[in-house]
C-alpha cells in the first residue's frame, strides 16, 4: 500500500494557515501611508536624513512614507510612541545614537529600547568634530591632552545637551585620555557653537552637518574626527584614534519597527532601503551630510544597536550623568 501524504496533512491546517498569512501580508503590504516617527524637531540633522529617504521609500513601495515629528525628552517621546504602536510595518522609528544613550542615562524608562524595537535597516554613519576656537594655543590632538592635563578642569567642554551623542563623545575622550574638562551643556548645538566661536568655551564634539561650514571658513579649527578612519568630508583632519587607539564615537542612524513586527515585512523594509542606499544620489547626498551608507541586514543592524547600547552605558557610568 502507497501512503499519500498531502501538504495540508504533513504541516497541519494551524501552520498552514499561518504561511498563508505571511504570504498574504508579504504581497499586500504596505497598503497605507506609513509613519516614520522621528525624536527630534524639523530641521536638524536627524530631521532632514528621515526626509531624504523617506521620498525614494515611498516611491518603491508605492505607498507615502511621512515623517511625525514627536520631539522632547530626549527623543524618548518619540521612541515610546513607536514601542506602543501597532506591529504592523505601518509606525517606524529613526534610530539614532540617542537610543543607546538614554537606555542607560535615563533612570525610569518605560521601556527597554535593545528590546522593545526590533531592528530594521541601517541608514547611514557619521563622525562627530573634535574642535575648538582657533584662539586656543594647540593645533593637534596630543597637544591638547598635554594642554588639558597642564590645566586640569579648567577648559571648558561644551556640549548641545547632557546625554547626547556630543556630550558623550567628550566624556568618552576623557575617560581614554586621563582628561578632566568642565562640561557645558547648552540647549542645543546652535548655542554651543555660538559660544565656541565667541571663545567662550573651548572644545566641542559636535555632529558634522553643523560644524563643517565653520572648519571650513576656518572659524573653527577641527582637531579630529571621532570616527575610526578619516571623513572624506574633511580628508585632511586626523582621527581621535590616530592618536587615543581604540577611541570611535560616531553618529549611527537606521530604522527601526515595533518588536513582533512581522519577519517579511521587515524583511521587505531592509531590501528597498539598502537598494536605496546603493543609489549614486543618495550615497552623494548623505556625503554631504558627512555620512557614509549602513548597507546591512536587520540583524547586522541589531549587532551595532546592541554593541553601540553597551559601550554608551559605560560611557554614561564613567561621566555619572544620569536624568530620572
């Protein structure tokens, strides 16, 4: 006797039921608008990378990609509003270096963002400036740490808010340098410039975008970048790391979804935005902005979310900032 087994009795009706759906949803989605939340007011840096891509996003999913603008609370508002939405591929985060920050820097968090956010794409990775005010008497890296060390807590570290990408970039510095700076947090990078510009403050880590026209006018005079090999940006400014090794603090942007959000759709979101980032335009465009593409899985995403979360939480202990 020749026993037939059909598909149906082999998987079950429940699992087969279940394949179904994911097909299903694989073909129809997205079959809405799509919201992409973004932490931050229009206009800054973050803002403006949301806006770039979403537009080529939309076009290749046929569907509009808007940005929701939930600043405040150090773009934990905006994080929060996504962990609660619906895991449907309809409500999407910009991740940014803030996320990692705060899962440690903030003390009651109603969330845990390694957790809680699945990981979707990779968007783009930038360095932040080390500079300070040509009136300075230092001109590299090596002189400054002997200048900083000759002069113990009193230069001034501005910053563009306790817990940012800024701020922590400098503590970072000092924990790998044996530094002690006075840190100076302002409400904002604008101010902070202000300031550095007008000497009232030494040194600032600050994000690329808006610091480049100033090196470039030779307003400010740029020490290094902080990522771990130099900015075509700015391919004549050394590294941190050419001389503190080991020392990276860059700005990591990417995409990210509510957790059990579904595998295709995630799996669909990755595939349009790396052949997105593979586009001449767009690598042109996020040059501009100092940054080079994050071509990555959704689980190579989730390795820099994770590894960027717990080098920040030793950064944060060692400054001993912290914000209930």
């Amino acid at each position: 006797m020749v026993l037939t087994l059909s598909r149906r009795s082999v998987l079950g009706g429940g699992a087969i039921a279940a394949l179904s759906g994911r097909a299903s949803r694989a073909e129809t989605y997205p079959s809405h608008p799509i919201r992409w939340v973004v932490g931050y007011p229009p206009g800054g840096t973050t803002d403006v990378l949301a806006r770039i891509v979403a537009e080529p996003l939309g076009r290749r999913l046929g569907q509009n990609v808007y940005i929701d603008n939930r600043p405040g609370a150090g773009n934990n508002i905006g994080t929060k509003l996504v962990v609660n939405a619906e895991p449907d591929g309809y409500t999407l985060l910009l991740v940014n270096p803030a996320n990692g920050i705060n899962n440690s820097l903030y003390k009651s968090l109603s969330f845990n963002f390694v957790q809680d956010i699945a990981p979707v794409a990779g968007l783009t990775r930038s360095p932040n400036i080390m500079e300070i005010n040509p009136g300075l008497p230092v001109k590299t890296v090596a002189e400054f740490i002997d200048y900083c060390k000759a002069n113990p807590g009193k230069l001034n570290m501005a910053s563009s808010g306790i817990g940012t990408s800024v701020h922590m970039s400098g503590e970072l510095f000092q924990a790998m340098t044996g530094t002690k700076m006075v840190h100076v947090p302002y409400r904002g990078a604008g101010p902070a410039l202000t300031d550095l510009l007008a000497g009232h403050a030494d040194v600032l880590f600050d994000n690329l975008p808006s610091s480049i026209g100033h090196v470039r006018a030779g307003s400010l005079r740029a020490l290094a970048v902080t990522t771990s090999e130099r900015s075509p940006a700015l391919p004549d400014v050394p590294t941190v790391a050419e001389t503190v090794p080991g020392y990276e603090a860059s700005a990591w942007f990417g995409v990210g979804a509510p957790k059990h959000t579904p595998p295709e759709v995630i799996a669909r979101l990755n595939k349009e935005i790396n052949e997105i980032l593979d586009d001449p335009a767009m690598i042109k465009r996020l040059a501009d902005l100092g940054g080079t593409p994050l071509r990555l899985s959704a689980s190579q995403f989730g390795t820099i979310i994770a590894d960027e979360t717990e080098k920040w939480r030793k950064v944060v202990e060692f400054s001993g900032a912290k914000i209930e």
